[in-house]
C-alpha cells in the first residue's frame, strides 16, 4: 500500500517537473527539471519492483538513475565549456 502511495506521488512529482521543463526560464532549469523526471521515473520503477515484486523493474531503476547522473554531467559540461570536448592543454601567451 504504501509503494503505490508512493508511485502515486511520483506521478504527480514527475507532472510538476514537466510543466517546469517545459515553462523554466533558463537552460539550466529545464536541465534540473529533466534530471529530476529521470530520478521520478526510477523512483516509479522502484516502487513498481516493490508492488510487483519483480527484480526486473529494480534494475531498471538502478539503469536509469545511472544513466540519468551521466547525462546530467555531460550537460552540465555543455553548459560550462561550449561543447562535450574541452582542450587538453591551455595556450598561454598565445593569441
């Protein structure tokens, strides 16, 4: 009972995440609002694997959390630097 009150209030959390992914004003809010559907959308499989009590919806829990953090960086990087590839060695002095 208490997994599906949690799915439940997943659901509703993953609704206002994407109305401020969609609505957000800045790059990065729409970045935090997608990061934090990714991290919804484990915490519903999570709470799916409890309910059906099926391991298979735990690992895609744990994929998506993974693969959620390792996006989120990529775009964090994006944000920062420009692109996904920074220089290996600044040039100073260098015009």
């Amino acid at each position: 009972m208490i997994a599906l009150a949690v799915c439940l209030g997943a659901l509703v959390a993953l609704a206002l995440a994407g109305v401020r992914a969609i609505i957000g004003p800045t790059l990065q809010d729409r970045a935090l609002a997608a990061y934090s559907m990714i991290e919804k959308t484990a915490l519903i499989c999570a709470g799916a694997a409890t309910l059906g009590a099926s391991v298979v919806w735990l690992d895609a829990a744990f994929a998506l959390t993974l693969s959620g953090y390792i996006v989120n960086v990529a775009v964090l990087k994006v944000f920062r630097f420009g692109n996904l590839q920074t220089p290996l060695a600044r040039r100073q002095g260098v015009p």
